[in-house]
C-alpha cells in the first residue's frame, strides 16, 4: 500500500480512537497529516471508502504477522499458540480504536460487508488446519465441535479485553489456550464424544465464495473484450487472465505472481474494480 495513504490511515484511526468516529473530520484527518482536504480525496473516495480500507490494511498487517510465525516451520501446538499470542497483542495494540468501532456502531457498506465474509471463510480454514496440525485425523468425528470451542476460547478472551478492560498475561495466552484445547479434545475423544454441530451450511459458504471469484474472472473477461484495443493486445490481456485463473486454482497461489498479472489488467479504468475484488479475496495489494 502506498506509503501516504498508509500514514492517513495511521492518523485517521488514532483519532477515531481519540475522538470518536462521528466527531472525526475528514478536514481534521488531512489537516493533521499535513495535506488539504481535495489531497484526501486523492486516496479515499469518502469517510466510508476510508474505514473500509483501515478496515483492509489491519486485516492485512496481522495476515502478514501469522504467516511470518507460519514460515517458521514450528511444531503444530507452538505454531498455534504464538499465532493466538500475536493476535491477542494486536487486539491490545489496536484496542481504542476496535472499541470506538463497537461502541458507535459505525455503518458497514456493502464493500466492507464482502470483505467481512472472506475474513470469516478465512478464519474458519485457519482454525480448521490449525486443529488438523495439532490433533490430527482422530479429530475427524468432532471436528467441528473442536473449531468452535477453539473459536469461543480465542473471542472469549478478546470479547473481555475490549468491553471488559480485563488484563491478561499476553505472552502466556497462546500456550495457555492450547493447553485448554488438549484437555477438551483429550476429554472429548476419551468418552467417545458425538458431534453436535453439522457443516453443510458453511461449507456451502464457502464453495459460494469460490463461484464469486469465478464470476469476478468471467466478468473481467467480458470486459476485456469491449476494450477498444488491438486484436493482439486483447489477446495478450486474455492470456493474463488465463494466467490469472491457472494460478487461482493451485492450492497456494503465489501472491507476487498474482501481483504482476493484476498490474497488466488494473492499468485499464474498467477492469481496476474487478482487480481489487481479486487482490482483496487473496488478501494483498494491488502493485501501484
């Protein structure tokens, strides 16, 4: 992300958190980071267009935190417990300003809502590998009885931090919560425990969400024909897509790859839209 709007953000958000984020100005955001309020406009369409890409870029900054523990190659239960521990120090770091959000129900458009729903997926397969990495097949039967106690214990937490003002030992949270899943899971599988919870509904979540980034790639390529360009610059920027669509469909896709192909397309106003929908679903930034 480009390094201004990345400072209007820091500064928008710290005065969110100070003064709310109805008493918040866009005049007041420029006027502290040194530019003219017509400058703000350069980098955020409105005040809505502003926390939804605040909303983005924390999203962003802790994905990059979990996956730099993640690229440690540590033992599944430590990997697990440093990635709850980074998290409950973001949610410190950034306490004020999550609580501002809650407190004054700030309204979330439609963009933000999409962006909310990919969180949502993501964070369900995030707690599903993690318990597969720790536990193992013998959690098949229960699995997702032990992805939504895993969930409660980690939110649990969060939830009383923020509208509780509790202290807790942030660097003893991780350990402490997987030693709270081993006694539940240990527990569980000992007396032959039945599933309570069924995961057709969210899995078909899930399988929508892939058919929305179907339609999105569909659409750039209806979009891409109507261009007014050369037949073999069109053909070229058919051969990105291809490209594009190959590289979505392994199970890691390289982000710098998906990078470089996005920046052949996002040059054109009509298809920079349906580029940031990609670069949002894979949860990265567009090349400037």
């Amino acid at each position: 992300m480009n390094a201004k709007k990345v400072k209007l953000i820091e500064i928008g958000i710290s005065l969110f958190a100070e003064k709310g984020y109805h008493a918040t100005s866009i005049q007041e955001i420029a006027n502290k980071a040194g530019i003219s309020k017509g400058a703000f406009y350069l980098y955020f369409q409105s005040k809505d267009d502003f926390v939804t890409t605040s909303f983005q870029y924390f999203h962003q900054q802790i994905s990059e935190q979990l996956e730099k523990i993640k690229q440690k190659n540590l033992v599944a239960r430590v990997s697990l417990a440093e990635q709850i521990t980074t998290l409950t120090e973001f949610i410190y770091s950034h306490k004020s300003f999550i609580t501002m959000h809650i407190r004054e129900d700030v309204s979330i458009n439609g963009k933000t809502n999409e962006i909310i729903k990919k969180i949502k997926t993501e964070h369900f397969i995030w707690l599903k590998e993690k318990i597969y990495a720790v536990y193992g097949d013998k959690i098949n039967p229960i699995l997702l009885d032990c992805i939504i106690q895993l969930d409660g214990l980690i939110h649990g937490y969060f939830k009383w931090i923020l509208m509780d003002d509790i202290t807790i030992d942030r660097s003893a949270v991780g350990d402490y919560i997987v030693r709270r899943m081993d006694a539940l899971v240990g527990s569980m599988i000992a007396n032959k425990e039945e599933s309570l919870a069924m995961m057709e509904n969210f899995q078909m979540e899930i399988n929508s969400q892939q058919v929305e980034l179907t339609e999105i790639i569909n659409e750039l390529r209806e979009k891409i024909s109507v261009l007014p360009l050369e037949q073999t610059k069109l053909m070229e920027l058919h051969e990105v897509l291809k490209e594009i669509e190959s590289e979505v469909e392994k199970d890691a896709p390289k982000k710098i790859i998906m990078q470089g192909l996005l920046a052949h397309l996002q040059r054109y106003p009509i298809l920079h839209e349906k580029c940031e929908l990609i670069a949002s679903y894979f949860r990265m930034e567009l090349l400037d």
